[in-house]
C-alpha cells in the first residue's frame, strides 16, 4: 500500500438506504477519496443482529454498493466488499470479545435502543455487535472512521478495546478516530423530530429513502413535523423547534450553504414556502444519483465482480493485522 492514511467505513444492508445515511457518511466518503486510501464494505454480518428476510438481505446488499457508485465513489480507486466475503472479520470479532466487558457493551446506546425494540429477540450478537464493528476498523490499522453522530460511541469503545490490547501486547491496532461530516451528521426523523431519521423505522413518512420517487419525497418533507410559531428559524437544543432545526440542517447539507444563510432567506417566509423549496433542493440532490442508480443495479455481473475483487483485497490486507493478533495470543500459526 502507499503512504495515505487509511479510511474504513459502511452501512448495514438492512434497509434501503435514506438521506440521513447519505448526508451523515455516504456523502463525506465522497470527498475523502482523493486524499486517502478508503475501504468502504456492506455490513451484512451486522444485519442479521435482527431478524431480516434473506432475500432483502441479499438483494439490498447489492442495492447498497450500488448506491455507493451511484453517489461517486469510485470503484477502480477505492476497495469495496461484502462483509461476509472476508472471514477475517468474524475471526478478529471473536478475539476481541475476549478483551472487552460485559458492563461497557451494556452501556451502548445502540444495544439498549434497539432491545428495547426488539424486545422479542434480544440475542448475544445484539451485544457484541460493537465488537464486530471494531473488528472491521482494526483489521485495517485504519486512521479514520467517517460515521454519524450516532456511531460515535462505538468508536469510542472501539478505542478502548485497541488500546487495552496495545496495552497488553505491544503496538498491534493503529488507535483510529471517528470523523463526523461538518453538516448533516445527524438528520432527524420527519415525523419525529427529535429521533434519528432510521432506515429501520416502521414509519416510513419519517425518512426520505434514497430510492423514493421525486414526488414522494416532495410529500414527505411538505409533511414533516414542525411547530405552530411560524418562524424559520434555528435554535439548537429547543426541542421545540426540532422540526425546523432539522429541515435547516437537510437544506444547508444538500445546498451547501450555512444554516444562517438560510435562516435569513425566510425571515418573513411561511412554512409554505420553506418546505415547498427544501422538498426542491432534496430532489436536486438526488435525482443525479437515482439516475446512475436506476443503469447500474441491472448490471449484476458488474457489481458482483467489484465485490469478488473488493473481498480478495481486504482478504490480504486484513490477513498481516489477524496474523499478528493470532501470533500475540499464543495460537500457533
Ligand atoms: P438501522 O436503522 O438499520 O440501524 P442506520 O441507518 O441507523 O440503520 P447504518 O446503515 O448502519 O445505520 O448507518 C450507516 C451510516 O449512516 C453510519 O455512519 C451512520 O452513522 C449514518 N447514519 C445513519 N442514520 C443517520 C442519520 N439520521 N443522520 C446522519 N447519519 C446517519
Ligand atoms: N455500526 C454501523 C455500521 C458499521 C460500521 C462498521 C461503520 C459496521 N461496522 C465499521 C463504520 C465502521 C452503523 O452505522 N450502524
């Protein structure tokens, strides 16, 4: 490998992908591409965390890389692969269980989240889901990790777990950092505005999915949640406002301009009017990518040949830091 650092970073295949994933990572990934050697995978091994049909599963895997080509990354300059195509991950994942706590893994915002609503099925993977994800990041002696808000504790913990092993065994992780992009780390959900836009979300006036048509995706944001004040205007922290602050926040990520820039254009303005032009702006961005989406999701010998390649040099690279862990630990290699 050359001398850039190293970006890793993905998404679950367990949804269709919405704009909060767009505009809190896919879209940050796309800049970072000219300066690092980035390696962006679909977290299929995550998924089944809870239960998901197969056949989505499968299909939305493709689906998802797909979605990474269609919004800029480029595959002949970046490594793109399926989860489960390189072993290494599952194995690492079950070294590094050995070196975390059940009391960290039960404080993660995420675990308690989502057993609350899969009450059901709260299954050991659920809990070690971050020990899995700091497999991932680990495998790569990775410098950055570009993720929403809502990753940030797993990196943290990810952290924890390198440093504790580093502590016992000697330099063996490079300790990686967390990379939020400036806007849009953390988009909120239409209908409820003070939880995160989620893909996994039973409502689905809450998101706008990368692959709605233009017109429902124009609905959705005329029907999002707002107050009865009538001001567009930000105020961070006021739930109250959560609404607006989060419309603010889409409108300036998709145009690029600062929310106060904004604010100011609709000082006297309706709610009308401001959501009438964001459901505008929202289309513009992702209109280009459907378009690219729509030509290359029938090209499956396309795709699938990105992730044979893609899984083949993750396998190599991955393999030096799983040697060096098995070689640490005492196991005979
Ligand atoms: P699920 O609902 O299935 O838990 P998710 O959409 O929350 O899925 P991922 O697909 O794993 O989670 O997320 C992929 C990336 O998108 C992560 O970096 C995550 O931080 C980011 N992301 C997810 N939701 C948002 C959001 N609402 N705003 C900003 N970034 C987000
Ligand atoms: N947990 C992440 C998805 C994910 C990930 C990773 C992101 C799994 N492994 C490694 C970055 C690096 C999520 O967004 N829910």
């Amino acid at each position: 490998m050359d001398d850039k650092k190293i970006i890793f970073s993905g998404t679950q295949p367990s949804g269709v992908l919405t704009l909060g994933n767009y505009l809190g990572a896919i879209k940050n990934w796309v800049e970072l591409q000219k300066d690092y050697r980035c390696i962006y995978a679909m977290m299929d091994l995550h998924t089944i965390t809870v239960r998901n049909t197969p056949a989505d599963i499968r299909r939305r895997t493709l689906e998802v890389l797909a979605l990474y080509i269609a919004s800029g990354i480029d595959p002949d300059e970046n490594i793109m692969f399926i989860q489960s195509q390189n072993p290494n991950h599952a194995e690492l994942a079950w070294v590094l269980n050995c070196y975390t706590y059940m009391g960290e893994l039960q404080r993660m915002t995420q675990f308690k989240d989502k057993s609350a609503r899969h009450a059901e099925n709260i299954n050991a993977g659920l809990l070690t889901y971050p020990v899995l994800m700091a497999a991932d990041i680990l495998l790569y002696q990775t410098d950055f990790v570009p993720v929403g808000k809502d990753q940030m504790q797993h990196i943290e913990i990810c952290r924890d777990i390198a440093g504790r092993f580093n502590s016992l065994y000697g330099d063996v992780f490079k300790i990686p950092e967390g990379l939020l992009s400036k806007t849009g780390a953390k988009i909120m959900s239409l209908q409820d505005p003070v939880k995160k836009m989620s893909k996994s979300d039973p409502n689905p006036k809450s998101y706008i999915s990368m692959m709605d048509d233009m017109n429902v995706i124009a609905k959705k944001i005329k029907g999002a949640v707002t107050d009865s004040e009538g001001k567009v205007e930000y105020r961070e922290g006021d739930d109250t406002k959560a609404g607006i602050n989060n419309l603010l926040s889409i409108m300036s990520a998709v145009t690029g301009r600062s929310i106060e820039a904004i604010a100011a254009d609709y000082q006297n303005q309706g709610y009308g009017v401001f959501k009438a032009d964001v459901a505008e702006a929202v289309v513009e961005c992702i209109r280009p990518i459907r378009e690219k989406y729509d030509k290359l999701i029938n090209d499956k010998a396309y795709l699938s040949g990105i992730c044979k390649n893609g899984a083949e040099n993750a396998r190599r690279i991955s393999e030096r830091t799983l040697n060096k862990v098995y070689k640490k630990v005492g196991f005979v290699i």
